[in-house]
C-alpha cells in the first residue's frame, strides 16, 4: 500500500450477549448428541443384558440343566446359599461353584442324567439287538 492508497475496514458490530448464547448452545449440541448415542448403543444394551442376567439367577432350581461360563453342562443339583450352588455334571460327580458362573439354562427342572442315561442305553440295546455282528477283516483278508 501507498500512501494514497489508504485501507479502509468497517468496524463489525457490536456482538450482543444473545448471540453469544447462541454460539455456546450450538457448540453444545454435538456433545450432547454424541453422549444420546453412547447412551442408547452401549450403555442401554448392557443394563438390559444384566437385567435379564439378574432374573436368570433368580430363577434357577434344583433340576435345571445349566451351562456353565466354562463350558461344563450339568444339573444343578442343590442351591447352597445366595452365592454358591452344586452342580451335577456326572453320576455321582458334583461340583461346587459359584452361582455367577452359570452362563445360561438350558432346560427348566429337567429330570436326573440317570433317567436320560437309561432312555439311550435301552434305545441303543435295542436297535444293536437286530444286527448281526461281522468281525473286522485286516490287510491279509482273515478275520481279526
């Protein structure tokens, strides 16, 4: 610039204080926006799932066929306390665990393993007692 050439600016106006109100509640509504989803992605499915969890341990009785966190299907066999539970994973065979551990019922007051034991060993009797046995041939071709 020259000297006679001089710059000339408008001052800007004045900002007043209802605008200034308007820029801190607009600059506001992203957050709040973001916190809605977390809220209604995250953090509301989890309450649910722990919702459903809670009445799942209130419910289970003895007889419920149950799987544990683990991996280990079995019976509850006795409640012990609020806590701890027994659980029959075998005949004869019971386990001490924690009542937390148990990760879904799988059937409600399902009878003992012994009577499902009984229905498969009379129904795999019974289909094996028309067959007539063959003995296995080795390599030579003779009986083994």
């Amino acid at each position: 610039m020259t000297n006679s050439q001089t710059a000339t600016t408008t001052p800007s106006p004045p900002i007043t204080n209802n605008q200034q109100q308007h820029g801190i509640v607009g600059s506001l509504v992203p957050f709040v926006l973001i916190i809605l989803v977390l809220y209604f992605l995250m953090f509301r499915p989890q309450q649910k799932h722990e919702a459903k969890r809670r009445s799942l341990m209130a419910t289970l009785k003895k007889g419920d066929k149950v799987v544990t966190s683990s991996g280990i299907i079995g019976i509850l066999h006795k409640i012990i306390n609020e806590k701890e539970v027994s659980l029959e994973i075998s005949e004869n065979v019971r386990v001490r665990m924690l009542k937390s551990s148990i990760a879904e019922v799988l059937e409600k007051n399902s009878q003992l393993e012994k009577e499902d034991d009984k229905t498969t060993t009379a129904s795999t009797t019974s289909k094996s007692a028309g067959k007539k046995h063959v003995p296995a041939k080795n390599k030579t071709g003779v009986p083994s």
